[in-house]
C-alpha cells in the first residue's frame, strides 16, 4: 500500500470520527456508559480496518454512521421508556 492512500484514509477517517463523536456530546470518558465502552471498541476495530485497507472507505463510512445512528436511537429509546416506564 502507498503511503498516500494511508495518509488520505487517516484524514477521512480522523474527520468522520471527530464529527461522530463532537455529535454525540460526551465530554469525556467518565460520562460514558458500558454501551458506550463497546461502541468504541466495535468502531476502534473498523478503523483499524479502514486505515490498513481491509475495508473499503465508503464501508466504513456507511458502517460507523450506522452503528453510531443504532447507539442514539438505543439511547432515545430507553430516555423514552425511563421517562414514560412504569410506577412501582
């Protein structure tokens, strides 16, 4: 693999990832959860797979924008329930 193509998927990587991650408000580790923890180990695994080209960039692109997209509806879906769950 040349040089320049690692360098051009570090960049895209790098930008997707900070745009991701500025979205989802977190300001450090402290404030994450458990699901947060496993969505980071799941996407540190695609980006290994994006920078050494064992994936596609568009793959990763579609992969992660799906995965984070799957975290924040799980993430709307149980503040719905905890917000409108059941009184014991």
């Amino acid at each position: 693999m040349d040089l320049a193509g690692i360098v051009g998927r570090v960049i895209v990587t790098y930008v997707v990832l900070l745009v991701l991650v500025r979205a989802s408000g977190k300001q450090s580790v402290r404030h994450g959860t458990t699901f947060d923890f496993l969505l980071s180990v799941i996407v540190g695994d695609m980006v290994d797979n994006a920078i050494l080209a064992e994936a596609a960039v568009s793959t990763f692109l579609v992969a992660v924008a799906t995965l984070f997209a799957a975290h924040w509806a799980m993430k709307y879906v149980s503040f719905r329930a905890g917000a409108h769950g059941r009184s014991d």
